[in-house]
C-alpha cells in the first residue's frame, strides 16, 4: 500500500511536538524511524495511522485523504503497537489478539474458523500460542510487547507501524522480530532505537526536534556527523568481516560531560 | 458452518436459561413479603389478566399480586439491570483513560454525570447545577454515609459514593421537576436518596421496562467496540471503533437510564458498581457475554434487595439502598484491594 504525507505537523501546549514532516511510503518497504528520545518519534506514527487530532498536514493512503475514510476502513489498512498500551482488565493472550480482528467484524458477527486461524498464526508469529490462556495481568514485559504485535498481526493490515517493537525482548526474540518484520508482504514502518537495527531497514528517517532531518538508505544516512549532532555520540564503524555488514560501537563525545 | 450452528445453538440455550432465571426471580418477588402469597395465585392473576381466564380469586389477593407486588417487582428488576449496566458501561470506557487504579475505582463509582463532564467536557453548567445540589441534600448525605457505614467497611468508598449520589439526586432533581413527580414518590429526600420502591405502579414499569430493554440493546450491539476499549481509546480508535461516535451513544444511553431509574424509585447506590465487577470475574471480560451476565445478575439482585428489604424487619420496609449498600459497601472495599494488588 502506498502512503504519502505532506507536511505532518502537530502542536502540544503551543510547542510544535512534530512540523514539516514530509514521507512518501514505498510499498512493501521496510522503514525506520530513528531520533533520539523526544525527537516526535512516537507522536509522527501516530499522525500517520490518523490518531491525532488537530493535526497539520495531510495523509493519503493509496490516493485517498486519510481524514475522508472511516475509522474502521482505515483499521482494516493499518494497524499500530504504541509503545505504552497497557490495560487493567484481566484479559486473556488469546483476547488480546482477538482484539485485532474488530474492524473485519460487525456488531454481531461471530467468529469465524477463518479468524480463528488468523489469530492462531499471529499468536505462533510471536511464538506465544503455548500461552495463550495466560491473564494479561501476569505476563512479563516482552511476552505482552509479543501480544500486541501478534494483535496487530491478526487485524492483517497492509502497513504495520511499530514503536519500538523490540522494547523488552530477549535478543532471541528481537532477532525474530527482526525476521518476521523482514518477512511480512506489508509496508512497515518502525521506530527503533538500536542503530545497528536500523540497519537492517530498507530506508530510516532521523527525527530531530520535530523534524526529520534525514532520509534515506541508512548506510548513507547514519554518518558519524549525524551521530554527533543528532545522537550525541561518537562512533566507530566496523566491517563485520563475514558478511561485510556495517557496525557500530559508540563512546560518550570527549566534550560532553 | 455446524461450528456456527453449535454456537448459535449455545447461544439460544444460555438465552433461555437467562431468562428462566429472571422469570423465577420475579415470580419470587411476588410471591415472598409481609402476606406471603401462594405462587398458584399469582399464576392464576397472571393467567387472568394475561389471557382474560376466570377466577375465583380473593380480589384483595389479586389486587396485591397485580398492582403492587409484580409492577414493584418489575421495576426493580430494570433498575437492577439499568443501573449495573451503566456501571459496567462506564467502567469499560473511562479504565484506560484514567490509568491509574485509584483514580479507576473512582471513577468506577463515579456518576454517570460526573464522567459525562470528565470524558465529553460538559460545560461548567452542569458543575455549578451539580454544586448547588450539593449544598441542598448535604444533610440527607450524612446520613446516607452514616448508613454506609453501618453496612461494613467502607474503604475509599467516600469520594466516589458521594459524588454519585449527589449526581443521582442532580438527575433526579431535573426530573423531578420535568415530570412533577407525584406524591408518594416526592416522600422526602431521605427516602429520595436511600431509594423506595414502594410508590411503584403500572405506569412506572412501562417506562422503566422499555428503557432498561433499550438501554440493553444499545449496549450489547456496542459489546465489540466496548471490548476494544480495553486498552485505551487510542488503541480503540487504531481498532477501527469511532471512538466519540460510541462514546456519545453509550454515555448518553446510560445517563438515560440511570436518569429515569432514579427518577422512579430514588439513587439506589453500589448496584453499578459491584455487579459488574462481580460478572468480570464469572464470565470473564468479554462484552458480548458479559452485558447479558450482568443485566441479569443487576435485575436478579435489586428483586432479591427489594424482597430483604420488605422482611428484615417485621412490619418495616428498609430502604433499599441500605440493602445494597450492606452488600455493596465490603463489595466496593473488595474491589479497591483487588484493584491495588493487581497494580
Ligand atoms: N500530549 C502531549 N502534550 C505535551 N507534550 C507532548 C505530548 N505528547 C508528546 N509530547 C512531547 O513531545 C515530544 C515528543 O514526544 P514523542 O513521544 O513523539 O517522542 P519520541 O521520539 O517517541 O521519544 P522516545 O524515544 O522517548 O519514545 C516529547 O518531548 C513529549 O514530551
Ligand atoms: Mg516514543
């Protein structure tokens, strides 16, 4: 699916959070979403999936203006982990996925076998089906952040978006996560803060004070200019002599501190 | 498609047993008080009014089964299903938007008009009409908590107890004078706020019914979105669920009806609030089981008040607040420590 944003902008308290944020959506890409904390990272996902209002700036999806479709047309494209959802309610794994098929059901629409499988393979994507009684209320950090995104497998979106997807996970499951996003016929777009992640995405954004300052192949992108001025940090570039992959190891800047 | 059919089928027997069970309950509402009434009687009244049968009835006996024990009795069930309803409702969609467990359990007492201003900014209208009620009933309040008290433990069951009676007795207030209630309803502001029964009549269940009816269905039919609820309104709104649209459909069909059960028989408190709980925790958190389980469950306890509270005491009704608030009070205090140990 294709998106375009123009101008994306939204303003919090008088102080513009995100402006002038240009994105033109290639589909089937995978992109990320880098910047450091406060940059608009989480607040520009949220303008792209339509969740803000009084936001500037316009979103088509596929040539339509995303403002003109209903919530649930919208849904049924697009689906988001937020890096904060949580709830109180002692929901089971299985509920909580079950949760991503709303906008393909009405009212009084049953379940039907075709939504269970659904929900099946979202649940084994993540590798929790062996959990999937489990009460929300019990499950670790990682296993929940697992639970959205099969959730948000299971609403069988065309554009993905994920804020931080690997918060909490065990490396094995971040690689996996890693795999699975690789693997998926769908345009992702995904915040991520662990660079040589980011490595991996097909083009990553650099936010920088509500801007994205930068674009591109991340090979071009993450420069150690850019780390400087942007993270911070300085950093060595290795050359992982296997594949001939980029690495990054990074230093606090001798000026800083 | 026999997967579709077996839970249809499921479907229509729970729906059966429910109703079965509500039946009983009335029919047990009739037949328990002060004059116990032999249930052959109430079949025959019944079948007599029903289906136009003859009888060799008693006509004092027919008289109390047919305009005083059942419309009382069906009016409290819809107070009970209206009131724990608008509970559950309010409770599914304000959670998340106030994260936090205690300002949840506030809110989850709070009163339909209270979170009507927090959730859709009411203007400040409201609040100073809210204040002024405040002031006026501040002394049946006092008793009211005294009688709290009374019945248990009462926790933090204070600030939010409070705010919904004073909201309950606002709604009422605006009724009472849209409607200009008639005297055997306008006995006094105690029994307004305690909650009574007694001046009950035909013409009370056919508003109460058709409203508790209603307001069943527009929740169920919601029961998806409401379930979409669990983890905030963003996540609802990235479901696909027209987020404002349902909450002003819901919160306006909830403050409909608590507006007329309290119009009708008076605040009857902690209904709202411990019933669905109760319900969460068996039948689970899903909607689409749990509205029907706690309509139910609402109309069966506020008929089983209502009976307690005509035999407690020989030739004295107790109000039916003091009731609910028996087993409402150590039920709120439950729901408060079950709520921060989950934290
Ligand atoms: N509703 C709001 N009101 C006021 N300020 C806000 C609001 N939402 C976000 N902000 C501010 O906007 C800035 C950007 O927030 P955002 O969550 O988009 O950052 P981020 O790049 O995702 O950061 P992180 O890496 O920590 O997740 C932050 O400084 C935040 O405090
Ligand atoms: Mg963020």
């Amino acid at each position: 699916m294709k998106l375009v944003a123009q101008g994306l902008g939204w303003k919090a308290a008088g102080r513009a959070i995100v402006q002038g944020v240009d994105l033109d959506l290639v589909p089937g890409e995978t992109f990320g979403l880098i910047g450091p904390n406060g940059s608009g990272k989480s607040t520009l996902l949220r303008l792209i999936a339509g969740l803000l209002p009084r936001a500037q700036g316009q979103v088509w999806l596929d040539g339509t203006p995303l403002h003109r479709m209903p919530r649930r047309e919208i849904a049924r494209r697009i689906a988001l982990v937020s890096q904060h959802a949580d709830t109180t309610e002692t929901l089971t794994v299985r509920d909580a996925v079950e949760l991503g098929r709303t906008p393909w059901l009405s009212a009084f629409s049953p379940f039907s076998d075709l939504d269970r499988q659904i929900v099946d393979d979202a649940l084994d994507a993540v590798e929790m089906r062996h959990l999937a009684g489990q009460g929300w209320p019990s499950l670790s950090g990682g296993e929940r952040q697992r639970v959205q995104i099969a959730r948000a497998l299971a609403q069988r979106p065309r554009l993905l978006i994920l804020d931080e997807p690997t918060n909490h996970l065990d490396i094995h499951h971040q690689l996996a996560l890693l795999r699975l996003v690789a693997g998926l016929d769908m345009t992702v777009v995904m915040a991520l803060h662990d660079l040589n992640q980011a490595m991996g995405c097909d083009r990553v954004g650099v936010m920088q004070g509500g801007r994205m300052v930068a674009c591109g192949r991340p090979a071009d992108v993450i420069s150690t200019a850019l780390l400087s001025e942007t993270f911070r940090v300085g950093a060595r570039i290795l050359t992982d002599p296997a594949d001939d992959s980029l690495l990054y190891r990074f230093h606090m800047l001798e000026n800083d501190g | 498609m026999s997967g579709a059919t077996a839970s249809l089928r499921a479907l229509a027997a729970v729906s059966a047993g429910g109703l079965a069970v509500l039946m009983l309950a009335v029919m047990a509402g009739i037949v328990i008080g002060e004059a116990p009434l032999p249930l052959s009687a109430v079949l025959e009244v019944l079948s007599v009014r029903l289906f136009g049968a003859d009888t060799l009835l008693d006509p004092i006996d027919a008289g109390i089964i047919w305009n005083y024990r059942l419309p009382r009795t069906l009016v409290a069930a819809s107070c009970g299903a209206a009131l724990s309803l608008s509970g559950l409702v309010l409770q599914s969609l304000v959670r998340n938007a106030l994260a936090d467990p205690y300002l949840l359990g506030v809110s989850a007492g709070a009163s339909t008009g209270a979170v009507a201003v927090t959730i859709l900014g009411v203007g400040g209208e409201l609040i100073e009409h809210f204040r002024r009620c405040l002031c006026r009933c501040g002394a049946g309040l006092s008793d009211r908590r005294a009688a709290g008290a009374r019945g248990g433990r009462r926790g933090g069951a204070d600030g939010a107890g409070g705010h919904r009676r004073v909201a309950a007795f606002q709604r009422a207030d605006v009724l009472f004078i849209a409607k200009s209630a008639n005297a055997e309803q306008a006995r006094g502001i105690m029994f307004w706020l305690l909650g009574n029964l007694s001046g009950v009549r035909w013409p009370d269940v056919t508003l109460a019914v058709p409203i508790a009816v209603l307001g069943f269905a527009a929740c169920l039919i919601h029961a998806r979105a409401l379930d979409a609820f669990s983890f905030g309104t963003e996540s609802a709104a990235s479901l696909g669920v027209p987020v404002r649209r349902v909450q002003l459909v819901l919160i306006g069909a909830v403050t409909l009806m608590a507006a007329v059960m309290v119009s009708l028989v008076g605040a009857i408190g902690f209904v709202g609030l411990v019933i669905p709980h109760a319900m969460r925790f068996v039948v689970g958190v899903r909607h689409f089981r749990l509205i029907p389980a706690t309509a139910l469950a609402g109309a069966v306890f506020l008929i089983a008040a209502d009976i307690v509270s005509r035999m407690l005491i020989a030739g004295q009704v107790v109000p039916i607040g003091v009731v609910t608030a028996l087993v409402g009070a150590p039920g709120f205090a439950i729901i408060l420590i079950r709520n921060r140990a989950r934290a």
